[in-house]
C-alpha cells in the first residue's frame, strides 16, 4: 500500500466519522459532537490494529504466533497472499495507531470547542 492511498484511506475515514455526528441537530454542544469523533475514530483504529485477530479467530492467532516456526504449520504462500500480509501488517501496524492516536487527541480537545 502506497503511502497516497494510505493517506486518502486515513482522510477519507475522518470524514465519514465526523459527518454523521457534526451533522446532528443542535441537541448537544459541540465538544460532546467533537468528542464523539474522537472516541469513534479511535474505535476504528482499534478494530483496524485487530483486524488480524478478528479475521483468522483468537487461538488461530495464537497458534500462528506461537508455532509460525514449526514444519507443521508452514504453507506455500503465493504473491497474492504475500501483498494482503504486506497490506495487513501495515493496516494493523501504521493505521490503526495513527487512528487511534489522532482519535484520542481529537478527543482530548473536544473540551476547548463550547
């Protein structure tokens, strides 16, 4: 994944967060709309950083982690599965702590907006 599209994909999940509730009637002030992005970003990132737990079951993960040396569990990858491992590691390992970061300060910010 190319750093352009990495950053579009980052720009344009700010966006998607932040419209519904930016978009809300006026029942809230906006720090509790500001905060709300914040938290939901950082959510996505979590979920982004755990993507590869999720997908593969938590004691498949294990078992990969623990035994990835072992005779046994070792398969002939193709390319195309070698580039989603790339685009993996980089979406759990890059994006995922970028978004939470930026989702936690958004959410510690929220507090200056009245």
């Amino acid at each position: 994944m190319s750093e352009q599209k990495a950053a579009l994909y980052f720009l344009l999940a700010l966006v998607v967060v932040a419209l519904p509730f930016l978009l809300t009637p006026a029942a809230y002030p906006l720090s509790t709309k500001v905060a709300a992005c914040g938290g939901t970003l950082a959510f996505i990132g979590v979920l982004a950083m755990s993507r590869n737990v999720l997908r593969v079951g938590p004691f498949e993960w294990i078992t990969r982690a623990v035994f990835s040396h072992s005779e046994e569990f070792s398969e002939a990858v193709t390319k195309e599965e070698r580039r989603a491992g790339i685009d993996d590691h980089v979406l759990a390992n890059v994006i995922g702590p970028c978004l939470v970061g930026v989702g936690t300060m958004i959410n510690g910010f929220s507090g200056y907006f009245s």
